[in-house]
C-alpha cells in the first residue's frame, strides 16, 4: 500500500511539473521558439492572428503562418502552440491537461 502511494505522489509531483513548465510565460526550446498552452481566447483567421489566455490569466498574442493548423478549432478550445521567435505558430496541440500555477514557497 505504501509503494502505491509513494508511486502515485511520484506521477502526480512529475504532471505538476510538466504543468507548471508549460505555464504562464512562453518557455524556450532550444531553437529560437516557445511552446505556450492555454485557452484560445481569439482566433481571426482573416486577420491571421489570434490570443491564448494562459491558466495564469496571461494573453498571449500570435500570427498564424498557415490556417490549416487551426482546422477544427474553435475559441474557447484548450490548446499548446509552438511559437517562433517572430511570434508566428509552428505547430498546434490540443491539450486537456490544466495548468497549474506553481506551488507557493
């Protein structure tokens, strides 16, 4: 009972940290872009632009290279975005895991 325990503290400890590394602000990947994950707030694509509010209540703004990648989105939709260093999304992931503001100190 005990293993099980510490086993699901584990998983639970290791989902709070995928969470919180995808949260709030863009985080870098390596090669001049940024993955943001969170609720798309608007998507225009007219305009070929969009808003992610994040699950911190940061909007964060982005132009659409190609409006296929939106193909069956709609606002309010729970998405991660890849981002290039212009702003512009690489790649769209729909996502149902929330994000969780870090723990306090």
């Amino acid at each position: 009972m005990t293993v099980k325990f510490i086993g699901l503290l584990a998983v639970l400890h290791c989902a709070l940290s995928l969470a919180t590394t995808m949260a709030a602000s863009p985080e870098p990947t390596g090669q001049d872009s940024h993955v943001v994950t969170g609720t798309l707030e608007e998507l225009d694509l007219s305009k070929m632009s969009g808003k992610i509010k994040t699950d911190l209540e940061k909007t964060v703004a982005f132009t659409i290279k190609s409006p296929d990648l939106f193909k069956g989105l709609s606002v309010g939709k729970r998405i991660a975005v890849l981002l290039d260093d212009q702003g512009q999304v690489v790649k769209v992931m729909e996502t149902t895991v929330p994000e969780l503001p870090p723990p306090e100190q």
